[in-house]
C-alpha cells in the first residue's frame, strides 16, 4: 500500500502542480489509508514530500524550469546538478515512509 501510494504522488508530482494534486488526490488516499491504519500525519508529510520530489524531476519539473529562468544556466544543465538531491530526497521519503516514528519524532515532544 505505501509503495502504491508513494509511485502515484510521484507520477502525479511529475506532471501536475504539487497544490492541485494535493486537491484531487488527498480526498480520494486519505479515507482509504485511514481505513487501512495508516496514520494522518504520516501520510501528509509522505503525500507533501512525493510532490516535491515530483516538482523537480523531468518530464515536467516546474521548478527547474524557475531555476533556468532566475540563474540562465541550461536546463540540461540544472538536470545533471540536481540529481544527487533528488536522490537523497528519496531515500528520505523511503525513510519516513518506512519508518513512520521519524515524521513524528517533533509532534510527540510537543504534546
């Protein structure tokens, strides 16, 4: 289930805006993970962290397009840069995803 979950935000991180996805996707994920145990919380920063994966990884990368517009560097080259935090980004979504106590480490000590 968490890795159907995480393939579809990131499909869907890939070619639509993060905010219109989170409006057409979190109504149809979140009943159907709560149902199955997944926790709120967990779900919403894994749902949040897929979309920004999304938003910097080709065939659309909306925000590497804003990168070539400000810096004027090529967007073939922002591609080769951005690769090894795209990388790190992900195995830190397959660590919250995984490993659910790390996404709620802050909110349990302001409790």
């Amino acid at each position: 289930m968490r890795a159907f979950i995480n393939v579809i935000l990131l499909g869907a991180g890939c070619v639509i805006d993060g905010t219109s996805a989170l409006y057409i996707l979190s109504p149809i994920i979140m009943p159907v993970a709560v149902k199955l145990g997944y926790d709120p919380l967990v779900l919403g920063v894994v749902m949040v962290m897929n979309l920004a994966i999304g938003m910097v990884t080709p065939p659309v990368g909306i925000n590497l397009y804003v990168a070539c517009g400000i810096s004027g560097v090529r967007f073939k080259d922002i591609i080769g840069a951005v690769w090894p935090f795209v990388i790190a980004s992900f195995v830190t979504l397959l660590l919250v995803t995984y490993i659910p106590a790390l996404s709620q480490f802050l909110p349990s000590i302001m409790r």
